[in-house]
C-alpha cells in the first residue's frame, strides 16, 4: 500500500443492494460519487478519514483483499470456497446476498439417471466446486468456464449440465432447466486479509467487531 488508508472492498451488483444498509449501520457513508450511476469511479473516500471503499466485480473482491490490494471486503461465501485464498480471513457471516449454488438440467433430461456415469461436462463460473460436488458421488466433471449466459450452454451444445447461483429459480425455467442439486448455500461475508490483521489489528478487530454488530441489529 502507497498510503495508510484503509481499504474496503465491495462487490458490483446483486450483494450491494443488500449491503448498503449494513454500511450504514456500520457508520460508513461512501461520497456522493459512490451512489452516482453515471460516475466512472472505482476508488471512493468515505465520511471516514482512513477509510476508502473500492466496487469491483464480486470474483475480484477475494483477489483484491486476499493479495493485500485491500484490507477488508464483502464477498459471497461462494467465491470464499471456490478460490479458498490461504490469506483470506471470514469472520462475520453479514446473513444478505443469500442464495444457493446449484446443479441444474435440461428438462429434457431429468429423468435420466446418475448412477451410472462416470463423466459429466459442466458450464459453470465455479470449476474448483463443481469438480468437488461430482468428485464426492465418483464422477469425473470436464468444466467449461463461463461468466454469464449460462442457462443456454445446454441448449447449445455446449455442456450437459449447468451449475449456477439460484435464487428463485425462475431463470432456469425459462430456459428449460430444472435444479436437480443443491450444492451449498451461499451468504455474503466480511472478510479480512490475514496479514493486514496482524500488521494493522487494531484497525482491523474494530471493523471486525462493527460489522458483527450490524448483523445482530438486523436480525
């Protein structure tokens, strides 16, 4: 780090609804810009003097705070287990962003029996879990990694199946597929850099204990 700011981390999109409030109760308020659709920022000040918030896509959060480029983040439990970074430290389930990480089929498909195949090809974002949910039932997963669209990989050729985040299913119907597997659920989390906690605990420990507090405010 060039300065002695403080860098939180948070993810673009469907989890920033959600967190917003817990910054809020946390008593951090991003500047204007944060809240500004048409702004182009990805570094914002806060109403903190030390504290600077950075947005960057959801997968990046871990990258971002795991290599020490931030602090602290928020971040799906999903990405925790799929990168599973040795630096990344979790110590507060925020319980928002839930959801599930599931295997789904065409529909097409769904009576056709597992128990005898030995290898399954995959479209998904999460190779490192999906490899270990087939790993567990005997079954060789080839995953072929997408970031989006993945509902109509099935349709196309492209894979047998498919394993996504769920969250009403509603997507899945609409491209003719059915959850057949729940694989795990999925909230978002705090999480810190291990070495930042020790080079910076006390920082650290305070935001740790904020952002715990926050949970049992709202539930």
């Amino acid at each position: 780090m060039t300065d002695t700011r403080l860098i939180l981390a948070v993810p673009k999109g469907r989890i920033l609804d959600e967190l917003l409030p817990v910054l809020s109760k946390c008593g951090i308020e991003p500047e204007a810009a944060f809240s500004d659709p048409k702004s182009r920022l990805l570094r914002f000040e806060t109403n903190i003097p030390n504290l600077d918030i950075i947005r960057v896509r959801a997968f990046d959060v871990a990258t971002f705070t795991a290599f020490g480029a931030a602090h602290m983040g928020v971040v799906g439990s999903d990405v925790i287990d799929e990168f599973e970074y040795s630096e990344l430290y979790a110590p507060v389930d925020l319980k928002i962003g839930g959801c599930r990480l599931s295997l789904a089929v065409p529909d097409t498909h769904i009576n056709k029996a597992m128990g005898y195949v030995s290898h399954v090809r995959v479209a998904t974002k999460y190779p490192n879990l999906t490899r270990k949910h087939f790993a567990r039932q005997g079954i060789q997963a080839e995953c072929i990694k997408l970031n989006g669209a993945m509902e109509i990989a099935p349709a196309l050729g492209l894979a047998d199946h498919i394993v996504d985040l769920v969250s009403t299913g509603s997507t899945l119907k609409a491209n003719g597929l059915t959850e057949t597997d729940k694989i795990v659920d999925i909230s978002a989390h705090f999480v810190v850099n291990r070495s930042a906690l020790k080079t910076r605990p006390e920082e650290l420990h305070h935001w740790i204990k904020t952002f715990r507090a926050s949970t049992k405010s709202s539930h």
